[in-house]
C-alpha cells in the first residue's frame, strides 16, 4: 500500500512537470530555455534573456535584424573599465533618438526597441490618442563611477540609456521634469512606461529615485546575481 501511494506521488510530479514545460513550449516569454525575440511578449525570463546578450553582440544584433530593427555598428574603442565593446547605433526607422542617435550596447538597445513597442507605443494611445515620434535622451555613455560609490556606472561601457521627454504626433512634449508631478494624463502616462521598463531592463530608475533623476528614466542591462531593481 505505501508502495502504491509512492508511485501515485511519483505520477502526479511527473505529469505536473510535463505539463509545466508544455505550458513553458507556449509561452517563450516565460521560459528561460527558449531563445529571446522581439516578437515576444515580455514576460519573466525576459530581462534574464537581455542582460545574457551583453556579452553576445553578434547574437543580439541578429534578433535585431530578424525582428525588423535597422541599425549601425561602430568599431570598439576605449580601455580599461571604459573599454566600449559593443558600440550599436539604432536607425531613426527604429526609434527617432533626439539630440542624435548614440551608441550603446545592442542588449540595451533591444530593450529600448521591446519598451518603445510593447510598453510605450500603446500607453501613448491609451493616455493622449497619438504616437511617440521622437525620445529625448541625455546620453548613453560616459567613463565614470556611480556617484557617491566606488563602483563604474553602466554608461562606462555605453549599457544605459537615460531618457528625458517624448515628442507625440501632435507635436505635445511630455517631459519628466514636468510632467512627473504635472498633468494627470502626464503622470499617468510615466508612470505606466516606467512599471513597463522594470520588467525588461536590469535597472529602472525613476523621479522616484532621488532627485539625481528628477529629469530623466535610467535603463541599463547590469549584469548582476541578484535581479533587477526598479524605483
């Protein structure tokens, strides 16, 4: 009889677990083991499948390409800590980029592309009825350390992002220095997009942060052990 309850045990983890890993075959998004695409929804491997392309360059410009992103890339330059490996240039077809179109790393720029997709694009239709035309940004790159630490910032080796306004269609700017405690629409709208970004990119750092970040939203796709953080 004990064998017999063994076995029944053994069956049910078994089922369970083929179950599991059929539901994992359907939904990419979830499983760690599927390769990422930018045709996926975002989901909770997401991030995870990101921050593993920073070391795979190659590999990620080749999910760019497949899922319709053009793009440039820029031979290495740089040393030490500052050395800046992967320099790729996302096309203004992809995402119009104001002042200009910077370098960074291609993992955090496909997240850039999954955001402005995923998060952003339908968050513009749902609070003001238009499209983001155009992100201000601050720059992606710049050899320094985190302020206050002694650790290097992501934007030493251009894995960050920190982006400040959207133009929309109809020519209204939204701005973070603004529009963080202004308008309701305003409010509303940055503060979706910013929830969205935490579930694609290792760090989102917000207004909400401190005011170092009163102006803009930080991105990176830091490489760490212990998740991401989002504030």
């Amino acid at each position: 009889m004990k064998r017999a309850g063994t076995i029944i045990l053994l069956l049910i983890i078994v089922g369970g677990a083929v179950a599991g890993w059929r539901w994992l075959e359907r939904h990419p998004q979830h499983n760690p083991f599927a390769p990422f695409s930018l045709a996926h929804p975002i989901g909770w491997a997401t991030t995870d499948k990101l921050t593993t392309l920073v070391d795979t360059p190659f590999a990620c410009r080749t999910i760019l390409t497949e899922g319709g992103v053009r793009f440039a890339t820029a031979p290495p330059i740089g040393s030490g800590e500052c050395r800046l490996n992967d320099r790729t240039r996302l096309d203004a077809s992809a995402i119009t980029l104001r002042p200009d179109q910077p370098n960074s790393t291609c993992a955090v720029a496909a997240g850039l592309i999954l955001w402005q997709r995923n998060v952003v694009a339908p968050a513009a239709q749902r609070h003001f009825g238009q499209r983001v035309i155009s992100f201000e940004h601050l720059g992606t790159t710049n050899c320094r350390r985190i302020a206050g630490g002694s650790r290097m910032s992501e934007h030493a080796t251009g894995n960050a992002y920190d982006i400040s306004a959207f133009r929309l269609s109809g020519g209204r700017r939204v701005s973070l220095i603004d529009g963080w405690t202004g308008k309701p629409d305003e409010q509303a709208f940055l503060r979706e997009i910013r929830d969205g970004a935490c579930d694609i990119f290792a760090t989102t750092l917000s207004p909400d942060f401190n005011t170092a970040h009163r102006d803009h939203f930080h991105f990176d796709m830091a490489q760490r052990e212990f998740g991401s953080v989002c504030r």
